[in-house]
C-alpha cells in the first residue's frame, strides 16, 4: 500500500515535471517570441553589432528556427551565455534553444541530460606559428611553449596530442581569445592552439597576418551544434529539421533570393514538400506549411549563411572544408525530406 | 676696563652683516633630494632604480599614447594611419574604437531613441543625492543642483530628448531649487520618491506601475499608524509589512491596469536585457547601495538584541551571506533561481541580481557597523536609557549617530568594493562594461586584437566614481569631526 502511494506519488511528480519540461513549441509560440541562448560574443558566429542587432553563423540558426515556429525571423531574444551558464540556463528553462558553438561529447549527451540535434559546424583545434619559426608540422613543435586557454576541452586535447607524439610542450596559460593573441603577437609563445575557425578569425586580424601559418594538424574533433533539452522530442525535431531544411536548400539550389520564385515553378517533389507546395509536412510537425519557406526567406539556405559570416570573401575566410555538403565531400548531410 | 678692551681687541663690529643664502647644498630642490632622495646609499640606490622604472614605463608607453589615432573604422585602419603617420612598426592607441562603441559602453543596447531618459535619471540621482549628502546645507544643495540643472541641459539636448521631457525635467530641478532656498528639509521627499521616478524612467511603461507600488509603502505607513495605538510598535510595523506584501502581490497588477485604462500615459517600456555598460553597472550598485545600507544597521542592530529569534536570524543571515562568495550568489541568482520558481515565471534577471547584491553589501555592511557599535563606550548606552528614551530613540539619536560616524572610511570602502564587484555579474551573462561590453566589442571582425583600450577607457571611469565616493567620505569625516585631537 505505502509502496503503491510512493509509486504514484513519483509518477505524477515525473509527470508534472515531464509536462513542465516538455511543450517547448507550444511555449514558444504563446510567448511570441524564441530565446535563443548565443555566445557572449565570438567573431563570425554571434555578437552583436554597434547597434546592437546580433549577427554571426549560430544566430542565423536561431533566427531560422525563429522563422519556422513564428514566421518572424526577428522574433528572437539573444540571452549570451558564458561557458559556465549555457547548460544550466538550457536546464532551468531560461533558454529555448542554445547555439552556442558547443561541442557534441558523450557526457553533455547522457549526464546533462541535453540533446545535441545536428551539427551545424565541424571544427578541430588546431595550432597557429609564425613563420619565422620554420615548422610546417605539428608535431615539430617539439620542447615548444604554446598559449593555451584555461579550463577548455582545447587544453586537455593538447595535453594527449603532445603524449601520444611523444615530444614536450610548455604551457602558457591565457585566460581568454584575446589575451592569448597578445602574448602570442607579443611572443611570449611560439604556437598558439584553440579551434581552427578561432584561429582563422584570429590570424584574419593581426597586423602582419602574413608571418603567421595555421599547421595544417587538426588535433581534435569538435562537432559544435544547437542544444535543445533532452525529453522535448517535438522541440528536438523542430530544431533539427530546421537546419537540414537550410542544408536542403543548398543541395537543391534553393536561395534567399530564388526560394519564391522556385516555389511557383519547381517540379521537383522534395522541393515542393519543403516549401509546402504539397504535402503537409509543416503541419504534422506542428508549425506553418511554408515555415521552411520562411526560414530560407529570411537567412538563405546553410551555404548562404556560412558564406555571409564565416566563408571565404569574409575577413574570417574560412574554407568549406568539412562543412561542405556531401555532394561535395564534406560531412554536411541531410536525410531525405519526406 | 675699556682700555684692556681696547689692546686686546684692535676692530669692533657695530653693524650686522647682511644674512647670507644658505649653502646651495642646504636650500631649495637640492636640500629636498639630498634630504629626501638621496640620504643614504639604500635611498640612492631605490632613488635611481625608481627613475629607471618610471624612465622605462614612459618610454615603452609615451609613443603608444602619442599615436593615438581617433578616426578609423576597424583596428587594421588604426594600424595603417599609425604606420603612414608614425613610420613602419610603430604602435599607437586606437581610440577609434571608444568612439565608435562608447555608446555600448555606457547604454549597452539601451534604444538610441531613449538615451535621455537613463541620461535624465542619472542627473536626477544627484539631485535626490543631495539632500541626503548635505543634509541641511542650502549653499552646497542648491550648488548641486545648479550643476545638475546646467548637466541636463546640456546632456538632454546632446541626447534629443523630447521637448515636453526636457521642459518638465527642467522646471522639475528648477523646481527643487527653489525649495533649496524656501526649506531645505523637505528635499528629501523628492528623494524618496526618486527610486519610483528612476525605475519608471529607465524601464518605462505605464507611469501607474511606480506609484501603485509605492504606495504599497504608503499602505504599510498607514497600516502602521493605526495600529500601533492598539496593538504595539513592533506587531504593528509586522502588520504594516505582511499589508504592504499582500498589496503588491494581488492588488497592485489590477489597480495599475485599470488606472490605466482610466488614464493611459506610459513610456516606451525597455526590457532587462538591453540593459548594459556602466548603466547596468550604475543602476546595480546604486540600488545596491541604496538598500543595503538600512538592511545592514538593521542586520547589526538585530545581532546585538537580546532577542533569540531577531539574533539569530541576524546572525545566520550575516554568517551564511559572508560566507559565500559573490560569484557563487550571482550563479544562484541566474540559474538556481529558476529551478525553484514555478515554469513560465519571469522573474526579472537584472532585479534577481540586484537582490543578492544589496543581500551580499547588506552582509558586510552589517559587520562594519557592529564594528562601530561596539566601539561606543559602554556609557553612552546607559546615558540614553538613563534620559528615558526608548530603544529606537536611544538608537536613532544616541547611539547610531556616533557608531556611524565612526565606520564612515569602512562603509565608504564596502560601498567602493560593492560598485567595482557590479562587473561580475559578466559571469552570469549580463553586459557589465568591463568584459561583457569589451567581449562584444572585441567579437566585432574590425575590432578583433584591440587590448588595452577597452580597459582603459573603462578603469578610468571607475576610478572617477570610485575616487569621488571616497573624497565624499573624507569631507564627510572632516565636517562630522567633533573631537579636539
């Protein structure tokens, strides 16, 4: 009797706690308004600008997502998360969504209970030197001092790259992207390591940018992604299938600028479900028929987005590299929309 | 007699020589270096060591300052003016940035349409200041706020406020002004109905929402004016509060709106989150140390009662809050909060950080006064009960007059620590201006690589704040000083 009391006692506990947890669309459509969690500022993939209106790579997804569920890309509040909230702020409810170049690992995905729904950028650490120093491979870095930033998973891939190479590093702690470019300009390190794309943004700025090679070593793997609650299906969905609609539309060519146009005379059936031309594959997932439409409306399709922010033509100039479509020998892939 | 006199001696002087300048190594600059600089071969050797420090300093730095560069649109643009001006390899300050960004720094996102209005409560802050600082004194009240007076017009103007806004804010300190001059004392209305006016003019919306909550103070007063005849002091401040409470829970958001409906006048409303810079910084650790100071006495007060439960609350608060650090406060504010809270509840972040701030100064500020309590000789205790006053009399004009007094330089420096402690609340996402705002900015491809101006720009500001609050200290320390040491 006192067990079954205590049984039902915890089943409505779950329940009410699942109820309160799950729903995020409905939570977000009766707000009007999607809280995005974004980066407190990191070049190309989301800060705001001199009048404060947020751009980068991160936050055209959450404009996109914003897009599908309310039709209104601008209907996005921004909360920037330091790398010590993010989580807590997604757990607590804070945040809708978090895209905020976290890396996809087995602990995030099963103890923080979060789930990582696509990823929307392939980086890897990487190592930066000057030219000067006449390497061209990582692993000649031998007995080299190297800017590393405290606290990241960066510091403990470096720790295991150096090890497995059998050579010896030293260490030159920095607190953040900006100290670190410093002391490495200022030379108080031979290499400086963080990801490939922070390198790339960092190289882009500095002021003999020619004297300074990116080793061609990519020493980890970082899947960064958007983040949504882990138990929220619908929501999960609606995210990831935000983001392949966007990797669909470059596959099939359909842009910001063309998408009303192929709309009307597109005779393609994948096409015309994605813009809900036929079907009613918006509906079944609980938004708008023509919410992918918006969507591309309102960022452009993934190569878009990444070549308005990050690609080659930008300051950052980063390569496609890993993030170009399959067709093309990346890893960006999208299941068949149907 | 005089003839000896006169053999031995053969010349007698009559007039006094003329008093000659003392030795050159005895006078001017060099007695003050011989005496100061270079007594002895340690000073000598501390002496040159320091001008090679400062030589050092100045050189390394003197360039950077001299090229600096004030128009560019991005840091590369600074670079390439700075080698076209000053040579190939040169270094110079880009300023450019500040002038670009200066308004994230003070307003964060605050909209540029609404700039007057934190502008106008920062002017009108020192106008409700004054009261309070020079209490009593009509030539420096009426002083500041002439200045404020002569800021808002200025500012307003820079800032493009609207007409009715600027002819009302205007006639409003001109007003005040002239009650400097007719009755000092009662400026301090204006001061308390300040925190109303400032939070309506920074946040907006409808005008009805400040003052239906302060009249939730209004309803605690009265609550306790009637009651205390029949029911005694304390119960009755007890009743006024759980009244005050119970207004601002469940009448206040009817009264507003239908006050509204009746007479809709409002303001553009402005969310938290656009809230940055020295704003945030500003409205944090003002309202921090608004409201800390009061809770603090209240706090030492309680830990000298002989009351168990007043004592012990006193005490678990002061020991839990002192013992916990600042940062770990901000994160409980941020995120564990939320937890706790009913799903869908918003409850304001910036007021949920202010709250544990005021908790955390409050903590402090409480121990510093306990420190000046305890320094009152014991007499002075036992000379207000010997005139019959009551507690609260005893204290309100025996004991708290000399215990403050004499904590003024440890308040004032809790009060410096709590401003400069509004910058960590960049830990929690919030745009304090010295990492928030310089993150962003620095996130910005044209400003990519800028260092130390950022940091500059903003440690200067603080440090006029900061150097100002404890002037003020010093000159208070000065009038307030009746011994004869």
């Amino acid at each position: 009797m006192k067990k079954s009391v205590f049984f039902g006692a915890f089943a409505v506990t779950a329940l009410v706690s699942g109820m309160a947890l799950a729903g995020t669309l409905d939570d977000v459509k009766a707000r009007g308004e999607l809280i995005c969690g974004s980066n407190t500022g990191l070049t190309g993939f989301g800060a705001p600008d001199a009048s404060g209106n947020w751009a980068g790579f991160d936050v055209d997804l959450c404009r996109a997502v914003a897009a599908v569920v309310l039709g209104d890309a601008t209907k996005v509040k921004f909360l920037p998360t330091t790398g010590e909230t993010r989580f807590t702020a997604l757990q607590s409810g804070e945040v809708d969504l978090l895209v905020r170049n976290s890396t996809w690992t087995f602990s995030r995905d099963t103890e923080l209970a979060l789930d990582f729904v696509a990823v929307n950028y392939y980086d890897g650490q990487g190592f930066m030197v000057k030219k000067d120093l006449g390497v061209s491979s990582a692993k000649e870095l031998d007995g080299a001092t190297v800017c590393i930033q405290t606290g990241t998973t960066t510091e403990l891939n470096l720790a295991d790259f150096f090890k497995q190479n059998n050579i010896s590093y030293q260490p030159v702690t920095v607190a953040d992207d900006s100290e670190a470019q410093r002391q490495y300009l200022a030379g108080a390190c031979d290499a400086y390591t963080t990801d490939a794309s922070g390198l790339a943004a960092s190289r882009a700025t500095m002021p003999d940018a020619d004297n300074h090679i990116i080793l061609p070593e990519i020493i980890s793997k970082e899947p960064l992604g958007p983040v949504v609650r882990h138990g929220d299906n619908q929501w999960g969905d609606v995210v990831r299938w935000t983001y392949y609609a966007l990797l669909i539309a470059e596959e099939r060519g359909i842009t910001s600028a063309n998408v009303n146009e192929v709309a009307a005379s597109t005779a393609d059936e994948e096409v015309k479900r994605l813009l809900g031309v036929s079907g009613d594959m918006g509906a079944k997932m609980g938004v708008s028929n023509d919410a992918f439409k918006n969507a591309i409306l309102a960022v452009g399709n993934y190569g878009e987005i990444f070549a308005r922010n990050i690609g080659e033509g930008t300051t950052i100039n980063l390569a496609r590299g890993l993030n170009a479509l399959w067709t093309q020998g990346g890893l960006q892939y999208a299941p068949p929309f149907r | 007699m005089s003839e000896t006199h006169a053999q031995t001696v053969l010349f007698v002087r009559d007039t006094m020589l003329p008093p000659v300048d003392p030795p050159i190594a005895e006078r001017g600059a060099v007695k003050w270096m011989r005496e100061n600089l270079f007594s002895t071969p340690l000073n000598i050797a501390l002496t040159l060591l320091g001008v090679l420090i400062v030589w050092w300093l100045v050189s390394a730095s003197l360039p950077w300052w001299l090229n600096s560069v004030w128009n560019a649109s991005s840091l590369s643009q600074c670079r390439e003016i700075v080698a076209a001006t000053a040579g190939e390899g040169a270094s110079g300050a880009c300023w450019a940035m500040i002038r670009e960004r200066w308004h994230q720094f003070i307003f964060g996102f605050y909209p540029a349409s609404e700039w007057w209005r934190p502008v106008l409560a920062f002017g009108l802050l020192f106008a409700a200041l004054a009261p309070v600082l020079f209490a009593g004194q009509k030539r420096n009240q009426s002083l500041i706020l002439l200045a404020v007076l002569a800021y808002l017009l200025v500012t307003l103007y820079l800032a493009g406020a609207p007409g009715t806004a600027f002819l009302l804010s205007l006639l409003l300190v001109a007003g005040l002004l002239v009650g400097a001059q007719l009755a000092p004392g009662k400026l301090l209305w204006f001061t308390l109905a300040f925190p109303a006016l400032c939070f309506w003019l920074l946040w907006g919306g409808s005008v009805w929402s400040p003052i239906v909550a302060m009249a939730g103070f209004g309803v605690l007063y009265a609550v306790f004016r009637v009651g205390t005849p029949f029911i005694g002091l304390v119960p009755a401040a007890g009743a006024g509060v759980v009244a005050a409470v119970l207004w601002w829970l469940y009448l206040d958001k009817p009264v507003v709106d239908a006050l509204q409906a009746a007479l809709p006048f409002g303001i553009q409303s402005v969310r938290s989150d656009l809230f940055g810079g020295f704003l945030l910084a500003i409205v944090i650790g003002v309202t921090g140390i608004a409201f800390s100071l009061p809770i603090g006495i209240l706090l030492a007060l309680g830990r000298q009662s002989d009351m168990l439960i007043v004592k012990t609350l006193s005490v678990g608060f002061i020991e839990f809050i002192r013992g916990v650090p600042l940062i770990t406060l901000l994160f409980t504010a941020s995120l564990l909060l939320q937890y706790f809270l009913p799903p869908g509840t918003n409850f304001d972040i910036i007021l949920r950080v202010i709250i544990l701030v005021t908790f955390f100064a409050a903590a402090y500020l409480a121990e510093v006064i306990r420190g000046g309590l305890a320094a009152l000789p014991r007499g002075q205790y036992e000379a207000a009960d010997a005139l019959g006053l009551d507690y609260w009399q005893a204290q309100r004009l025996v004991i708290l007059p000399q215990a403050l007094k004499i904590s003024i330089p440890s308040i004032v420096s809790t009060f410096i620590g709590l401003f400069k402690d509004t910058t960590l609340v960049a830990f929690v996402g919030l745009m304090d201006p010295l990492k928030g705002v310089t993150q962003i900015v620095r996130a910005d491809i044209n400003w990519k690589g800028i260092y130390w101006e950022p940091y500059i720009f903003v440690g200067t500001i603080f440090f006029l704040i900061c150097f100002g609050m404890s002037r003020y200290s010093m000159y208070l320390e000065r009038k307030l000083k009746t011994d004869h040491r």
